[in-house]
C-alpha cells in the first residue's frame, strides 16, 4: 500500500507537520495539506488524493463531515477521520458520511499505517464491487431495451403454462395489454382447436427443454386469428429444476396462405397436365422428374425423383441434354426429335418440345412434352 498520495485536512499546523513526517517515513506520497473544506474540495478538483485524512474540525464555513459528505457525493476517495475526542453527535454525523476509519489524537505511527493500508485496501474492494454493480447495471438496461423493442414477440410460461412475462411486441401483435395476459394461461389465448395440441405438447416440451418451429393459432383481441410459430426453449433454477420458458414467435399467417397458394397451383396444373393429350413431365435442372403426366410403359409414380438420363439410352439423354444447355443460353423453347427404345424393341421417333420454369426470374427446372412423330420397327 506504499507510494499512495495522501491529503492532510488539519487545522492545527504542528500537528499537520508532524503528521506529513509521520507518511513521509512510512513511504506514503503528501499531496499537501490544507486547512479548511474549502481548500480540500479545490485539491480534490484540481488533484486528486488517493486517501485524506480528515480533521473533524477545520477552518471556514464547513467542518470535516461536511466537507466529507460532499467529496463522497461526488467521489470514491476513501476518507480517514482525524479527532481529539469524538461526541455521539459528531459520530452519528460522521457516520453518514461512510468514512473508511477514525483516528484519535495524538496519532500513533502504527495505528496510522494499519488505518490507512486497510482504508485503502477496502476503497479497492470498493471500486471494483461499484465497477461490478456498474456493469450488471448497463448490462441489464441494455438487456431490457433489447426485451422491449425486440421484433420478435416474447412470452414466458411457468410450469403449469400461466404467463409471467410478454414483451411489447407480443402485445402490440396480438391487441392485449399487459395485465390482460399476465397470470392466464397460454390456452386462453389460442383458438378451440388447438387447446388440446397445447395441453398434450406442453409437458413433452418441458421434458425436451426446447421446441423449434412449433405452430399454433392464436386468437387476438378484437377476434381474428393469426398463425404463429414458435422456438423456444426452458429456463431452469440453479438446482437444474423448472423455472419458467422462454419462447419466441413470429406472425406466419401469409406464409400459410402463400403456402395453400402455392398448393391450390399446383393441383390446378397437375389437373391440366393430366388432361392433357402428349406426355408431359417437369424436369429439375439436374434432370430429376417432379411429375409426368402419363407414360407410356410404366406407372408414373415409378419415374417420379429419377433422373431422365437414366431411364433413357445415351444418344437419347445427349439430345436432351443439349438441348437443356441451349434453352438455358437462349431463354427460348427448343424443339426436337429424340427416339426411344422401348422394352418390346420398338423404337418411337418423338417430337419433344423443352421450356424453361422461371419462380422468382430464376429458372428452376424445365417442362417437356412429348408427342409421338413416327414409328418403325426395328
């Protein structure tokens, strides 16, 4: 604890002197004396100590506490209180001021060092407690900031599935305020047909510790319904037991409809396909068949996920492939002549028409379509 820069606040000269040699041969630093608040308060400013040692009594319009009271206020520097003889008043005065210890005069050299390293020595448990506070602080108001403005929707269950927590984007989706949802539980919230799912998934999703992408219907506050999925995962005590969720949702009511869309469309073009007079298939662009309509051998449902090439010859699966290339390069339909073996040994001259299948301008597969143009026996 040597080398730490003291301030001496004493009014009695011969004492303050006495007290500077006293430091000088422990080895502390003076940063000077003084002999009134005032002037401790202007070296605090300008300079700043490590550890004052404080005369209770001092020259000017404040005394040591309430000079004391001032640099704690404003500071961290540890303050050693320096009296003749200390009252109950003044004690229970000083003692407001949180001072790191007291010193009776006359001043012994030993109890002076011992003061002064512990007071030191606490001022630096101190510091590093109020940095520690600090950052939990900060921490926990960023934290909060984020729980409150996050874009996703936050709800938190205890173990029998009654709310604890919602953050504002959770009431802002769905209409409610806050002390309408804290304390009722989830399957209030979500449509008829969907409370059963809940009360049979709730415990498997206690007992898995998370869930990712499960989907509920929930009802809002002025009735409508939306879609939601949720991910979400358990939080637990310090003995590794249920304390509460903790879950996120996002709204995926057009997701849903794109989805049916997007099902409807295609049962509206398998249903043209199937009607359609010339073989037709969908193609990816690896050449893996998605649908056909008809064939001409085999079931349909035998070709569907293999790969053309493999169910042509050669020469064949050369002349699709070519043309695959050029309908990529020219953005055009192209049209061809292809033969085809079939197991009987008849061979069928086709005329194959290739075009491209753009989702989102980017081409994805192709549709080709057959229609037979002769055939031979060979």
């Amino acid at each position: 604890m040597e080398n730490k820069n003291i301030l001496i606040a004493e009014d009695e000269s011969i004492i303050a002197l006495e007290l500077k040699e006293t430091l000088a041969n422990l080895g502390y630093k003076i940063a000077g004396t003084v002999n009134s608040g005032e002037k401790v308060m202007q070296k605090v400013k300008s300079d700043p100590p490590d550890l004052i040692l404080m005369d209770i009594r001092l020259k000017g319009e404040q005394d040591g506490i309430e000079t004391a009271a001032k640099i704690r206020s404003e500071s961290n520097i540890p303050i050693v209180f320096l009296t003749a003889y200390l009252d109950d008043e003044r004690l229970s005065r000083a003692k407001l001021t949180m001072p790191f210890g007291y010193l009776l005069k006359p001043v012994k050299q030993r109890e002076l060092k011992v003061t002064i390293d512990m007071a030191c020595y606490v001022a630096q448990i101190d510091a590093k407690r109020r940095q520690a506070e600090d950052t939990v602080k900060r921490n926990a108001e960023k934290f909060k900031l984020l729980y409150e403005r996050a874009p996703l929707s936050y709800q938190s269950l205890d173990e029998k599935g009654y709310f604890i927590e919602v953050n504002n984007s959770w009431l802002n989706q769905l209409g409610y305020t806050r002390d309408e949802v804290i304390g009722r539980n989830f399957a209030e919230f979500i449509h008829p047909n969907w409370q059963d799912h809940f009360k049979e998934n709730f415990p498997r999703f206690k007992s898995l510790g998370e869930v990712i992408g499960v989907e509920f219907e929930m009802v809002k506050k002025d009735g409508s319904m939306i879609m939601v999925s949720f991910d979400g995962s358990i939080g637990l005590n310090e003995k590794g037991e249920f304390r509460q969720t903790h879950c996120i949702f996002k709204d995926i009511s057009e997701q849903k409809k794109y989805e049916a869309s997007l099902i409807d469309a295609e049962a509206k073009w398998k249903a043209v396909l199937d009607n359609f007079p010339d073989q037709t298939m969908v193609i990816d662009l690896e050449g893996r068949i998605e649908y056909i309509n008809f064939t001409f051998e085999t079931k349909k449902e035998q070709l569907i996920g293999k790969s053309i090439f493999n169910i042509l010859d050669n020469e064949a699966g050369l002349i699709i492939k070519e043309n695959m290339n050029k309908a990529l390069e020219t953005s055009s339909k192209q049209v061809y002549r292809v033969n085809h073996i079939f197991s009987s040994g008849k061979v069928v001259t086709f005329e194959s028409h290739l075009g491209l299948i753009r989702q989102s301008m980017q081409v994805t597969g192709f549709t080709i379509t057959n229609r037979p143009a002769d055939s031979n026996e060979k």
